[in-house]
C-alpha cells in the first residue's frame, strides 16, 4: 500500500531571558512542513515490511537561528515481524483460503441450482404431455358419447328402446363437455409452467404460443440397486460438497483460533539515514552519502489477562465445526432417503403401468361387449356410458403411470446428482480474464 500525508505545525515560546521586548509576547515563532511518502508492504509470514521518506523544513523567526531554514531528511525501512500470534503462512493465508472456499460452495451452489432448473423443465415437460394426453382422452370420450347418443336416437326410431334412453345419452355428451373444458384449462396451466420455467423472450407468458410436446415416453423397465445409487449420490450431489466444504472451512477456522490464543509477540527493526542542513542540496548529499545511519531493534509482548474472548472465539469455532459434521449426517440420510424413495416410486410406477395396461385392454372389451348388448337391446344408454367413463378413467390412469414413470426416472437423476448427464449438458464454468 502507498501512503502520502503532509503536515504543517507553527509554533510559538518565549525567547532568551532579556530578548523580548515587553512582557507575555512570544519571542520565537517556528514554522514546520513535513511531506511524506512510504511503501507499506504486508509479508506471508504475517509480518509488515514499510518504507518511509519524511522530509521536514523548518523556518523559524523572532530570534536568529543557527540554519534557517533548516532541511532534515530521514529515509527509513523497518521490519515488524510477529513470533508467535498472526506467525506463519498458514494463519496469514487464511482470509484467501477462506475466499476459495466460499469461491467453490458458490459454485456448487449454481450447478445445484442448474440441476434443479433442468429437473423442474423435465417434470414441467411431461406433466404439460400428461395434461394433452389426458385432453385427448376426454375428446374421444365426448366423440364416444356422441356416438352413444346417435346410436340411441336410431335404436329409438327403430323402437328397439325407449326415448329415456336418448335423454340420458343426452347427459353423457353434456358430461364430457364439461370435462374438456376442463382438460383444455389444465393444458393451458401447465403450458404457463413450461413457459415460466423456460423463461424465453420468443415464447412470452401470457402469449398466444401453444407448447406441443415431440418426446414421446420411453416404457422400458429399470431395474436398480439403491445401495450402490446412494453411494453415487453421497459422491455427486452438489450439497454434500457444499457441506463438506463448509467442515473444512470451520477446521481452518479452528486453527485461527488456536493461534488467536498465543501472546502477541513481536521483533521490531528499523534502519535509517538521516540528513541535517540549511540547504535541500546538501541535505540529500548526507543521505546518500551514509554519513548518518541508525539501527534499531527491539521485542514487544502483550499477554492477555484471561484471555476469554480467544477462548470464546476458539469454543465458538469448534461448536461450528460439530455443528456442520451434525449437518452432514443429516444430509447423507436425507439423500439416502430420497435414493431410496426415488427408486421405489420407480419400481412402483413401472407396475401402475402394467395394472393400467391391463385395466385398459379388459375396460374396452367390457365397452364393446355393453355397446353389442345395447345393439340387441338389453342394456341401456347408462351401461355404455358407465363403460365408457370406466374405458377413459383406466386410459387416464395408463397415462399418469407412464408419466409418473418418466417423472421418477427424472427424480433418480435428481437425487443421485446426475441430472446434468441425463440432459446432456457440459458442466463448464465461466473463468473471468483478469
């Protein structure tokens, strides 16, 4: 560090006994200008290296003077080295140490957050396909329903069945209206979800953009071992690093502390040159020349009496340290937990999609069989309708379990902190260019 100051001082005394005309009225007057300018240098060991260059000009008056005006010039350098507290590279390394630290939980922070961002897109992404698959049922539902309804009018015509029958036909088609409307207003929601998570200037909010999912769901069976994904993600997931970072900032945090226990010992050296004349030429020639050198060493200590607040400090630092390795035990079950659960919920989708393919293929031989039976007159519209609402709740189930399915492979990714793999991006931070 560079440092400049200057001083001006004017002072004022009695003169000699006798050379003062009158009495109380100062006799000598002596004005002083002190420029400085030295170089302040911080040293690894903890100690400070400074460099210092006052030059003092004094003009006096009211009595006539020796030298005036007078120039001293006292170029120093000086040494001031601590012993045992603020000694060593490793307690003045610290404040760096712990910059680089927090320099890496940031950017464990941020990959933490982009793989959060990435899952949210992948749920988002298959709940709008859930939402659109779930609408398309509803509309074949209501096109069945209007077939029901057109086969009951002709059934009534051909006095098969009486004319209740169309009015609860009727009914379903109402019925299933309601239902797309419905299903066109969940499209629409998880439409704004996409769009919020994108966050894209070409594909706005509240814009007209209709979102049309292309990736069609992959059913094919996983079978995993949890144990061996929870040891993955005890290795890969960004708050266990962000964790362990932090215990090591506390043990560094320890050492300070214990160091902050010691006397504040420290060896002082000073070596200097000095100039003295009534002009600047002259002055400089005496310092240059070494005529006038001086050295200076000395040692000072200062013992804290009970020294409480470093044993605070220490107390304070070692509670932080078991604090964090508490939060670490935390984190590893709560990331097994979540391993564990993530896998479960895989393993129990995979069965909801076998059930509901089969609900599916026996609901829709249950639906031709009552549509056949009502051809022959022996149900009535409500059967059909029954099987047919029976036909779509099995289809929407279908359709939740292979989304489900595909929101819990996600969620493995998720939990074993492989989601930047799965999406297939390249982790690579940004290094700023001095």
């Amino acid at each position: 560090m560079f440092n400049a100051n200057v001083n001006y001082a004017q002072s004022r005394s009695p003169g000699l006994p006798g050379s003062t005309p009158g009495l109380g009225v100062p006799a000598f007057t002596q004005y002083e200008v002190v420029p400085d300018a030295g170089l302040q240098i911080p040293l690894r060991t903890g100690g400070t290296f400074r460099v210092d260059n006052p030059f003092q000009i004094i003009n006096q008056s009211g009595e006539p003077p020796s030298l005036n005006p007078s120039y001293t010039y006292t170029p120093s350098i000086s040494l001031n080295q601590p012993l045992l507290r603020g000694f060593g590279f490793d307690v003045n390394a610290q404040g760096i140490r712990i910059a680089f630290y927090q320099y890496e939980q940031s950017q464990a922070r941020t990959k933490l957050t982009v793989t959060r961002v990435l899952a949210d897109a992948d749920r988002a992404y298959w709940n709008l396909f859930a939402s659109r698959a779930l609408l398309e049922v509803r509309r074949k539902q209501f096109d069945l329903a209007q077939t029901q309804l057109d086969r009951a009018r002709r059934q009534v015509r051909a006095g098969t069945i009486a004319e209740p029958d169309v009015v609860r036909a009727e009914s379903g088609v109402a019925d299933q209206v309601e239902a797309i409307i419905l299903a066109e207003n969940d499209v629409r929601t998880k439409e704004r979800d996409l769009k919020r998570i994108l966050n894209r200037p070409d594909v706005p909010l509240g814009g007209p953009t209709r979102l049309i999912p292309g990736t069609r769901p992959s059913a094919v069976a996983y079978s995993l071992d949890p144990q061996k994904l929870a040891r993955a993600a005890l290795s890969q997931r960004m708050e266990m690093l962000e964790v362990e970072l932090q215990i090591v900032q506390e043990a560094a945090n320890i050492r300070i502390a214990h160091n902050a226990m010691l006397p504040l010992l420290a060896v002082q050296y000073t070596y200097s040159h000095s100039g003295f004349s009534g002009s600047v030429h002259e002055t400089f020639d005496q310092v240059l020349n070494k005529q006038y050198d001086s050295h200076q060493i000395g040692l000072s200590l200062q013992i804290p009496i009970g020294n409480e607040a470093a044993h605070s400090q220490l107390r304070r630092a070692l509670l932080s340290r078991l604090q964090q390795l508490a939060t670490k035990e935390q984190q590893t079950a709560q990331i097994r937990q979540e391993v564990f659960n993530a896998a479960d919920t895989l393993e129990t989708d995979w069965q909801r999609i076998l059930a509901a393919h089969k609900r599916v293929e026996l609901a829709a031989r249950v639906t031709d069989v009552e549509i056949r039976q009502f051809n022959l007159g022996l149900r009535t519209s409500t059967d059909v309708l029954d099987a047919q609402t029976r036909l779509a709740d099995a289809q929407s189930s279908e359709i939740s379990a292979i989304t489900d399915y595909q929101i819990a492979q996600v969620d493995i990714a998720f939990a074993t902190g492989t989601v930047l793999g799965a999406s297939r991006v390249h982790w690579s931070p940004m290094v700023e260019k001095e």
